[in-house]
C-alpha cells in the first residue's frame, strides 16, 4: 500500500479519469495502492451537483415530466415563450404543486454518480458528480481550516477553569502536575491547555505559570500525538479480543460506545448486551473517562460484584479517550479484584461492534443526529431504553431484549438497572415520546 495518508492532486485525477471509463472502486485502489474502502469514501464525499440536463433539454427531475400536460405554471407569462409545455422549462420543478421528484436508484451503488453512466448525455435528472481539482480544493481549504485554531466550546473552556484556577493560581502547581492528578477530567495535553493559555481563553495567565514566563519557547516538533494512551491498548486490541473469544467462546460479549449530541454538551454512555440486543445508556456531563468509571462503579453498588462479573465478562470499545483508562474499569476499586476485561477494536472501523452500531439506529429514532441531550435527565434516559428494550425483534424470535435479558439474569437486575417493561402496543420510538 501506498504511505501516502493523503490523496494528491494526479491520485484523484486518475480516479476521476477512471471513472468516466466505468473502472470499479477495486480497480482503482489496485491502480492507486490504495484500499478500496479510501476510493469510496473520496469519491462519496466530494460529489459535485450539476443542473445540466439532457441534449436540447433543460434538467426536469419530475417523475412525470414525460406524460405532463401543463403550460405555463412558472408566471402568468411564461418565461421559457418559446415553449409549449413547461416540462421544458428550467423554473418547473420549482413552481408546481405537482411535483414529485425523481431520484435514480443508480446512484445508491457504487461509484454513486454519474461518471461513466452510459445514459448521461440523454437524461434529465440532477447530475451527481466527482470532479477531481474539486475534490483536491475543498481538500486543501478543509486542511488549512483544521490548523487555523482550536475547537473547543465555551462549557469545556469553563469545565477546564474550575479545575486548573485553584490548582494553579492558588495553590501554585504547575500546568502538568495538575494534568496528571485530573487526567480523568482534563482530556487535553499538556502542550494544548499551554496553547489555550497563550490565546486567552482561560483565566489562567501565563504571569500565573513562573516556568513559562521563564524559559524561552521551545521549538516546535512534529509529533503525531494519539488521543488514547497507547499503553491501554497493550494486550487489549481487536487481534487480542479474537483470541481471547476463541478460548473463551461461552463468555457474552459486551459492546461499549458513546453517542453525542451537540459539540460540547451531555453524551449518552451506551452498553450493549449483543447476545440478547438489550442496551443501557447514561448520561453525561462531560466525556471524560471519569464519568464512565462512575458509571461502572455504581452499577457493581446495584448490582454487587457477583453479578457485574456475569453481566461484563468482556467489553468491546472503540478509542475514544473517554475509554483510555482501562484499567479503573477492569478493577474493584476498592479489593483491586478483576471483574471484567476491557478490549478495543481498530480505529475507524465500527463495524466490528456491529451489533451496537445497529441498535443506536433505534435510539437516534428518539433523540435524532445533532439534537441537543442538554436537557434529559437519566429518567428520561431510562424511559427512552424502557421502549427500545420493549421493542420486539425478529433476531430474537419476536421476543424483546427486555424479556430474553430478564431470563438470562433476572427481573430483579433489570429493576435495579433502571429499565421497565412496556405493553407491546404502548412501545414508542417517536422523537415525540418524552412530550407525552
């Protein structure tokens, strides 16, 4: 495979190229030593939209634009005079009340536009197209945004003061030090708060910080920085997760994943039982790793030790830093007994904890992509879980997650959890539930 991270100019002129010569996405990544999965997300994600129409035909994406019969719907005079129909004018679709819009299905499979297609010139739906100089300037504009500052909202600005004021200004430790003691709060490098410190955005100072005013800044290096601790993956990645299954085949799997709302506000900690789909899901102030070792720490309360260990005998998680403290959630905190075993898939690849995947497609039902869990309480949570646990699945032979799960480990766990039984014909999976 090429090392090459990111695709150059001529790379994506070739699979524009390409394309236009109808060559799959295997073809091409062969071409370019590239893995075929890189052609198709470049190439989805870079579609450029053309109204050109048809040889002598304006664009008309009407299902009916070939039986239709109305004239002159745009104005009172129509502004295409020369034409009899308004199927043949630009402004239609725009005007009438009638439309009904037309999507060709040969875009839902690979290459998903329209390069290459042989009926491009003769048809008259929307064009969707990869265009590769475009592709590369979007690209390059996008590069130099991701470096031109920091993302961070105002509430982990003000998460971050709480911390470092009193620890730095009154009790004059040192950015590092308080760091390393909150590093379950603070899920910034050092190297980071200094560059928040510098741009103004905490209330700390840099008079505040005697090393910083003392020392000459350093020269920057070019360091590939991983958000996880690489330690945590030691003897916990995917390829260890397999082995430790193949030797262990009996033992249930336990899926863990986080689920976000808007940037910077409340996120959902869902854990997924896959052999039975029953899911929980907590909700968050901030995610840290911190708010997720409390979560498992309360459930070994309500549950007890014996319990939990049956219920978590292994947990597959991606690697976002809220999981990169392992080991507080493998262990009792308070004997340092072993209770569960913490494994991490690879990064970008979601498919390896499917079955979560799949079931976050009912939550986001009831609480849609993008839409703010600010407001949501745990209650509301717990109500949310009670109508997707309830919902019947055909995997589990029309029984619910709640019914196999309250067989597998008892009524009295799933009580303890927070989770209810709902009547079949009461279960809802409407953004409206919590209105009711």
């Amino acid at each position: 495979m090429c090392k090459n991270k990111h695709l150059t100019l001529q790379e994506r002129l070739t699979i524009e190229s390409e394309l236009w010569r109808r060559s799959s996405f295997k073809k091409i990544a062969l071409l370019l030593e590239k893995d075929c999965t890189t052609i198709s997300k470049e190439v989805r994600k870079h579609i450029e939209i053309k109204e050109t129409g048809s040889r002598g035909k304006s664009v008309n994406n009407c299902i009916n634009r070939d039986t239709c019969l109305k004239k002159r719907i745009c104005t009172e005079y129509c502004i295409q005079t020369q034409n009899k129909y308004c199927k043949y004018c630009k402004m239609c679709n725009k005007n009438c009340n009638e439309f009904i819009e037309e999507k060709c299905l040969k875009l839902n499979r690979p290459p998903y536009v329209c390069n290459g297609c042989k009926d491009y010139y003769s048809c008259r739906l929307t064009k969707y197209i990869y265009d590769g100089a475009i592709s590369y300037n979007n690209y390059i504009e996008n590069f130099k945004e991701t470096r031109s500052g920091i993302t961070i909202t105002k509430k982990e600005i003000d998460n971050l003061n709480n911390i470092l004021v009193p620890l730095i200004k009154e009790q004059n430790q040192s950015v590092h030090q308080a760091i390393i003691n909150n590093e379950d709060k603070i899920m910034y490098s050092d190297k980071t708060i200094y560059k928040l410190i510098d741009l103004g955005l905490l209330k700390v100072r840099n008079i505040d910080l005697p090393r910083k005013v003392r020392y000459r800044e350093r020269r920057k290096q070019n360091k590939n920085y991983y958000k996880v601790d690489k330690k945590c993956l030691e003897n916990r990645r995917y390829e260890d997760f397999i082995s430790f299954i193949e030797q262990n085949p009996d033992n249930p799997i336990v899926q863990m994943d986080t689920v976000e709302g808007t940037k910077g506000g409340k996120v959902l900690l869902t854990i997924h039982f896959v052999n039975c789909s029953f899911m929980l899901a907590y909700i968050r102030e901030n995610n840290d790793s911190k708010s997720v070792i409390d979560i498992f720490n309360n459930i070994q309360k309500l549950v007890e030790i014996d319990k939990f260990k049956e219920l978590f005998p292994v947990i597959l998680t991606d690697n976002g830093s809220e999981f990169s403290n392992p080991t507080k959630i493998e262990f009792d905190s308070n004997t340092g007994e072993l209770r569960t075993k913490i494994f991490y898939c690879h990064p970008s690849s979601p498919f390896e904890k499917g079955s979560c995947e799949v079931n976050h497609e009912l939550l986001r039902r009831i609480l849609p992509k993008g839409e703010s869990l600010d407001n949501l309480t745990q209650e509301d949570i717990n109500l949310i879980m009670s109508h997707i646990n309830s919902y019947k699945r055909k995997k589990l032979n029309n029984e619910s997650p709640h019914s196999i799960f309250s067989k597998m480990y008892g009524k009295d766990t799933v009580q303890k959890l927070g989770i209810q039984k709902i009547e079949p014909n009461k279960v809802s999976l409407s953004k409206n539930l919590l209105k009711k």
